[in-house]
C-alpha cells in the first residue's frame, strides 16, 4: 500500500519537474494569447498579446529577455502597448508614455520593493503580461511545489479548454481561507503553455479570474536579439514623441 501511494507522487513531481526545466530553458519563444480578466465588480477585459522572449541564464535580474505587444480594444478603438527588457534595460509603452530603465544608470528600479515575501518586484519583471511568458511560469510551477501555502496536483494525458494536455491544479491557501485556485495546461511534447486559468479570491465579492490562451505560428521565425537600436527601428515614432528618459544612449 505504501507503493502504491508514494508510487503516483513520484511521478507526478517528475513531470512537474521535467515541465519547470523546459519553460526554463526555452532559447526562442514566441506566441500569441487572448488574455482575458473577468470581474465580478467591472466590466470583463479582453486583450491580445503577443509574446517573444529568450532565455538568459547569465542574467541575475530576469529569467530571460523579452518583447510584449498588446492590444486592447476599446470604445474608441483599439489601444496598443509593448514591454521590453534586455541585458539590465527595460522599457514600457503605454497610454502615450514611454518610461525607460537601465540599471547601469539607476540600480533601484531594478530591485524589490520591500523585504517580505510580498515584496513588490522590480520594473523588469513587473511589466504587464511577464507572468504569461514560459520562463516566468517556471518560476511560478517552483513556487507552488514548494510552498507550503500550496497543495497541488499533476494530471498526464487529460483534456483541458479542449485540448489534449499534460495539467496542473493548485490551491494557494493561507489562514484557512483560499486566496487563489490555479490550472496550467502544457503541451504534452513540447511542455510550452496552452492555456492557464487563475481564480484570485475565488467566491469574494471581488473575484478576478485570468484566462489565458495560448496559440502557436506553425512557422516560427528565428529570434532576433532584443537591443535599443532594434526597439527604435520597430516602433519609431513612440520613441520620437513619446521618449520622456534621460538615459538615451545619445546622450
């Protein structure tokens, strides 16, 4: 009986384990996801992102460097964005704004705001959509196997939003009361995200659910390098009229 019971959990934190090792170690990612957040006290949002990243092992600051496009549609028509970050630079387009941050400059922004496991982090793995990216969701599966504020469980060959998928559920509770309900749906070849669904204060009268939906380009194009002079080439007019930094490379 004791076989038979520890047998299943072995193998279960083998696939959990085998999945955090490949989002980790994704040399060239890209997709694209309808992201919604469905609120019980707003109107729903729908939104659809568009995801690059490379994984950088060197790099103390961020798993991996990234390219985020957004697009929301709105009343008014649709509202665009983009998050990037590279090698200690990160850049945010939003609302007509362009902020900037580069950690040779000013190392603060950089760092965690606060000591405890609340602790706000810096502007580069902050920017909206990063949790989406596989390197982040890494981050997010060793967390949750290894906290005790979680219990969790690993499903092989199941179905999920339709598709066929090796899943994950977990519930984050604290103080016997469940702050989060968690499902990851991967690949089961690849283990790269299909969809996930995050449930923040499931039954409060402020309950957020997250909904993500992966989809992939059957061709997929060769990353290219993330750099400030390849940012300015691929959205020329943000940085002519909406740059506010001082810490542009000509100067």
């Amino acid at each position: 009986m004791a076989i038979l019971i520890v047998y299943p959990l072995s193998i279960a934190a083998q696939g959990i384990d085998d999945i955090i090792k490949s989002l980790k170690n994704v040399e060239c990612y890209e997709s694209t996801v309808k992201y919604q957040v469905l609120m019980s006290l707003q109107a729903d949002v729908s939104y659809t992102v568009k995801l690059n990243s490379m994984n950088a092992p060197g790099d103390s600051l961020a798993p991996c460097d990234y390219l985020i496009n957004w697009t929301l549609a709105t009343p008014d028509g649709e509202s665009t964005g983009f998050s990037a970050y590279y090698d200690g630079n990160a850049y945010n387009f939003r609302g007509d704004r362009l902020l900037e941050y580069h950690y040779e400059w000013d190392s603060i922004p950089f760092r965690p705001r606060g000591r405890s496991a609340a602790a706000l982090p810096g502007v580069q793995r902050s920017a909206q959509f990063t949790t989406l990216l596989p390197q982040f969701i890494a981050e997010e599966l060793q967390t949750i196997v290894t906290s005790p504020d979680y219990t969790y469980s690993f499903h092989t060959d199941t179905v999920v939003a339709d598709r066929r998928c090796n899943a994950l559920e977990a519930v984050m509770t604290m103080g016997g009361e469940v702050y989060k309900e968690i499902t990851y749906a991967f690949d089961p070849v690849t283990s790269m995200p299909l969809y996930s669904e995050i449930d923040n204060n499931p039954g409060a009268l402020a309950e957020q659910t997250l909904i993500s939906d992966y989809s992939y380009a059957a061709d997929k194009a060769p990353c290219a390098e993330i750099s400030e002079e390849g940012l300015r080439e691929m959205y020329p007019e943000i940085f002519e009229k909406y740059r506010e930094s001082n810490y542009a490379i000509e100067n």
